[in-house]
C-alpha cells in the first residue's frame, strides 16, 4: 500500500466536530513510532468539559492555536493526553486521541510500555503517550513538521459515536469517535451508539 497523503494544518482549520471523525483512519507517527487513530473525543469552545472553556491560561495556551499543533497536558498529574488543535485560530477547539492500533514501531513500543500484548500499547491517551514518548515538550509544535507524522486515511471507515470518558460535565454529547470492530479501543462503545459510514 503507498505511504498515505500527508495531512497539513488546512485539514485542521474547520469544526472539530468534522476532524475528529475525519481522524478515524488517519496514520500517527512520533518519530516513526504510532501506528493507526482509533478512537477520538471533540472538546469545542462552547463545552465545558473542554479545557479552554474559562479562558486562556499558561497550561492550555496551544489549545488557543493555531490549528494544526498538539495541545499536550498531564492528566492527574500522572499521564500525558496529546490533543490536535482546531480552527479557527483562538477558538479552544481539540481533538483528543485516545487510542492507535500500532503499526509502526512495535518493539519501541513493547520497550516503552514495558509488556507484551500490542493490543494494551496505545489503548488510551495515556498508554499511548507513553508509548510514543509524548511529553510537554511537544506541546504547541506543527504536527505537520518533525517529529510528528500525520497520514490521511487510505480506506472507507465505520465510525461508532458514544459519550466522552472520565468527565464530569456535558456527559451526554456523542462525541467520542470510535473505529466500529477495533479491538485496539480503549474501552468499548456501549449499546446506545451511533454508526457513521465515511468514505475517503
């Protein structure tokens, strides 16, 4: 298969309610080390569960953009959460990636993570930074420049939609993205879901 298009921050400057399903499919790299997105969740600027919702701070600065950058922040003080910024500029919008099916690296990964079962690797935002060796350094760089790598989606996708994970406010919007049959998920979407089909 040839390697995929790359996508730039043009993909990135529109709703993040279009690029996090857009994400389902996409190639991840850090260093050559990822593998393919699985699972999303959106947080735009009216949200209150989004951490821009109460204005600029020092912490969530690159949430503010520009579009295209990582927005990387400590979640509990224990794990790394990487999240892709979207447009416009100065609208707080991300996506957060919780979960890849590794395909690149794998041995980096077994290393990193310290087991064996490939399907645990990036099976959560903060297994997957781990995996990937994600840190505050790489919060507010150009995820169109090294090291990250970012690869359009090659095939037709089903996309299951279902509630956010691990908050406390607007509870109810179906805006976690899953790849439908991924056994790579962070945790499995429940019976009350929706199914997108969503062609390159």
């Amino acid at each position: 298969m040839p390697r995929p298009r790359q996508l730039h921050r043009s993909f990135f400057d529109r709703s993040v309610h279009e690029v996090a399903p857009a994400l389902i499919g996409a190639t991840f790299l850090v260093d050559g080390v990822g593998g393919t997105v699985v699972e999303v969740e959106a947080y735009d600027h009216e949200d209150p569960a989004a951490h821009g919702y109460r204005g600029r701070t020092p912490r969530n600065a690159a949430m503010f953009g520009p579009p295209g950058r990582a927005y990387v922040y400590r979640s509990y003080g224990l794990h790394w959460c990487v999240n892709f910024v979207c447009g416009p500029e100065g609208d707080a919008s991300a996506v957060l990636i919780r979960a890849l099916a590794p395909t690149a690296g794998l041995e980096v990964m077994r290393k990193r993570r310290g087991l064996e079962d490939a399907r645990l690797f990036c099976a959560g935002p903060g297994r997957l930074c781990e995996a990937l060796a994600i840190t505050r350094a790489h919060d507010g760089l150009a995820l169109d420049r090294p090291p990250f790598w970012l690869g359009a989606p090659q095939t037709d996708v089903e996309i299951v939609t279902g509630p956010r994970i691990g908050i406390s406010k607007a509870v109810d919007q179906p805006w976690r993205y899953g790849l439908k049959g991924s056994r790579f998920l962070s945790r499995p979407f429940g019976r009350a879901r929706r199914t997108l089909s969503r062609t390159r």
